[in-house]
C-alpha cells in the first residue's frame, strides 16, 4: 500500500494518505504534504521539534496537525522529513515528535508553496484501511 496519493484539484493541490492505524494515515499525511513542498530525502533530521494539538473532532484535528506543521515551516523555516505521534485519543488531541532541517535553499528546492490545510473535501474514513483526504490552498 503507498502512503499517500497526490490528487489533482482545479486551483489547489489534493492528498489521500493511507495507514494501517488512524495514527498512520496522519503521520502519512504530513509526510505526503512536505513531499509535496520538496524532496523530503534530502531533509535531514537534524533538528526535533515536539507539537500538541487539540480539536473537537479528528477531522478538525487533521486540519489542525498539517497546518501547525506549515506554520512551523513559515515561522521557523524548517522542513520536516520524520512525524511520530507519540500520544493521542484519536479525536480531541495528539503529541508529536517532529524531525528535520532549517531550510537551506542550496539544497532544499520548494516546488509548492502551500498556504494552508482546508475543510474542502475533507474526508476522514475507515474501510480495511484508514484514508485521509485534504485539500490544500497553494
């Protein structure tokens, strides 16, 4: 199974991303969106940041996780190639470990530049597999 598919939208850019867990279709997701700015592989984890959110559901905690993530790379210019949630309920909160690199624009190419995480098409569902669905605004 591949952890995450790049959809294409009219004006904006899409993501599925897929997990055996909740847990890992999120951690998929915010893998999926920075492989979408650059090439994550040439991101190294250099540098650990840790991240707590809270929501009133687990699709607002999605949005919530992929756009803390994004104002992490506008605020402190960093990539990210390494998410681990470490704690969470599924629905109202999650702790993560994040891994990566300050931006160093001789090594790291942003293809995409992606403003936010929105609600359009957002999907969070369960068949044998967990899916995520976001839609970006780039």
């Amino acid at each position: 199974m591949k952890p995450f598919k790049v959809l294409d939208h009219t004006a904006d850019i899409g993501l599925k991303a897929y997990g055996t867990t909740l847990k890992e279709a999120f951690e998929n997701a915010a893998t999926g969106m920075f492989s979408i700015m650059t090439d994550i592989d040439k991101v190294q984890p250099r540098e650990t940041f840790k991240v707590d959110i809270a929501a009133e559901d687990r699709e607002t905690l999605l949005v919530e996780w992929l756009n803390e993530l994004l104002y992490l790379f506008d605020a402190e210019r960093v990539l990210f190639s390494r998410f681990e949630i470490t704690d969470w309920d599924e629905q109202h909160f999650l702790k993560a470990t994040l891994q990566g690199e300050r931006i160093d624009l001789n090594r790291h190419d942003i293809e995409i530049q992606i403003k936010a995480c929105t609600y359009h098409m957002l999907r969070v569902e369960r068949n044998e597999t967990w899916m995520v669905q976001v839609i970006f605004d780039v």
